[in-house]
C-alpha cells in the first residue's frame, strides 16, 4: 500500500508541467487568435507559409546542436559517452522541469541521471555549472554582436574583439568564479546542502570549451533563423534586418526568463523582452506576434522533446522514474 502514494507523488510532478505546457499552448492560440481578429496582422499569411518546412528542418538542426552541446560536456569532462538518444532525454526532463518554479529543477533531474551513470556529486556539479556558465556568455555574446551589427556598425569589430578577449579571461579565470560560486551557494544554503563545501571547480579542458560555447553561439542564431523563416510573410519587407534584430532578442528574452526565478518557464519575461528588442524595429502588434509564436514554438519543443524523454526513461531499467 506504502508504493502507491510514492508512484503518484513521483506521477504528480512529472504531470503537473505537462499541464502548465498544454495551458500555454491554449493561451498562445488564443493570443494569436485575438491578435488576428484585432489588428491589422496578416496571420493567413503565417499559416500558409511556404519555407515552414524549412523553419522546422533549422529548428531541428538548432535543437541537435544543443544535445551536441551536451553530449561534447559529458565526454570531455565526466568521460562519459551516451548515445544522442539518451543525451536528448537528458535535455527533454530540464525542458519539462523548467516549468516548475524555482528554476533549479531541471538541473537536479540532470543531476539525478548522472548519478545513474556513478558520476559523483563534485563532477556533475561542474557540469551542470560549466554548462550554465557557456549556455549564459554564449547568448549574452550573440545579443551583444547582433545588437551592435544593427545600430553600432563602426564598432562591432572591435566588440568582437572584446568578447573573443572576455572568453579566453573567462577560461583563465573559471576556476576560480566557479569555486567562489560554489562557496556563496553552500553559505547561502548551508544547512541544506553541506556537501558543497567539498566540492572545488574541476580544470577545464580548453577544446571542449570553445568548441561548446561555438556550438551554443549557433544554437541561437539557429533558432532565431528558424523563428524568421516561420514569421517570414509579417518581416519579407526588411528580412534581413528583422532577422539580425530575431538574433538579438532570443537569447537576450531566453536569459532574462531564466533569471526570473518566479517565472515558471520565463512565462511573461521572454515575451516581454522580445517585444521591447522587436519594436525597435517593428509595431507593436508584429512583435507582440512575434513573441507568442516564439513561446508556441518552445512549447511545441518542450511537449515533443520532454514526453520523448519520459518515454525513454520508463522504458530503461537503469532509471527509476516510475
């Protein structure tokens, strides 16, 4: 009798993001509707759009790119090499687990997988630390580049030579931010997680580094193309501009819902920098749009790849998910 409650404690909080996700779902189809029954948009044109197949085959490629991402981490810095089928499930639980407040579940379900695999505390704290740390200067790099391609042409050069110098300071001196994060973490949050205390940044293997943070870098642009391509009937008068604007916001409006620890997801936080990075350029009504699409996408994403991942992982005795 004691195996039923557990069985659906452990069943409630795998079905409670599902709920979350199939609710944006239904407010981003309303959102879309009003949008079309309000304004001036055209979203017809939207729906029969003919590079959609090619907005989802990029999507794809970005979506690839970041379990690559993940996958390069595991093997280079834990010596743990999974096939792309498992590394994928891995990203599908912190995509459901992000909808959670709180923020830091999808890292422990990450967390939980490796120790799956007898990868001690120490290194899947580095992981999960260093993969953050690439996933946060990457999109950080991307916004600034693109920002100042748009309206600070004279100075991007020497921008990008500022961030190329910032990234090889930051391997230099990743050690030690990363240790000093772990210490404000375990003073912060001593009594619940005194292993911390033990545990020191691991050395970095410079190859993987550079090599993830491209691969992060491309992720963005990637994605932002494939929202440009899906969106291209309301931008075909200044594509090219409104894409290289896309570039900017999504990593910046990714980055900031993170960061708003009481967003489930970055639910209203994303939207609301898109829209203010968009309207720079567009009216209010077409970035509004913009943004709705873009969260309908990641929800799309997030359905498809997270119930992918609980699938896998109800079927693999190694896990215990059920």
């Amino acid at each position: 009798m004691s195996v039923i409650p557990k069985v659906n404690r452990k069943i409630s909080k795998i079905i409670k993001p599902l709920i979350l996700i199939t609710v944006l779902l239904c407010l981003c189809a309303v959102g879309i509707t009003l949008l079309g029954t309000f304004s001036d948009l055209d979203i017809s044109s939207v729906i029969g759009n003919r590079l959609l197949p090619m907005a989802v085959l990029v999507q794809i490629v970005a979506s690839f790119l970041f379990v690559l991402a993940w996958k390069i981490l595991l093997s280079n810095q834990a010596g743990l090499n999974l096939g792309y089928l498992e590394t994928t499930s891995h990203i599908g639980v912190t995509l459901l687990a992000k909808y959670i407040p709180g923020k830091i579940w999808g890292l422990v379900g990450r967390g939980y997988l490796l120790k799956a695999h007898n990868i001690n505390f120490k290194t899947s704290a580095n992981l999960l630390l260093l993969d953050q740390v690439l996933t946060f200067s990457s999109g950080l790099a991307t916004s600034i580049l693109f920002l100042s391609l748009l309206y600070l042409e004279i100075w991007t050069l020497s921008i990008l030579f500022i961030v190329i110098f910032s990234l090889r300071m930051l391997l230099k001196m990743y050690k030690r931010i990363t240790t000093l994060l772990l210490d404000l973490i375990h003073r912060a949050l001593r009594q619940q997680f005194d292993e911390i205390d033990q545990v020191q940044a691991d050395i970095i293997n410079p190859n993987a580094f550079y090599s993830v943070f491209c691969l992060y870098l491309i992720h963005w642009c990637a994605t932002a193309l494939a929202l440009s391509l899906f969106i291209y009937p309301l931008i075909a008068d200044n594509y090219l501009t409104c894409t290289l604007l896309i570039i900017a916001a999504i990593p910046a409006a990714m980055l900031s819902g993170f960061i708003a620890l009481w967003a489930p997801g970055g639910i209203g936080v994303r939207e609301v920098v898109i829209v203010a990075i968009l309207s720079l350029q567009l009216p209010l009504e077409a970035a509004t749009f913009i943004a709705i699409a873009y969260r309908l996408i990641c929800v799309v994403i997030d359905l498809v790849i997270g119930s992918m991942s609980l699938i896998y992982f109800s079927r693999n005795k190694l896990f215990r998910l059920f």
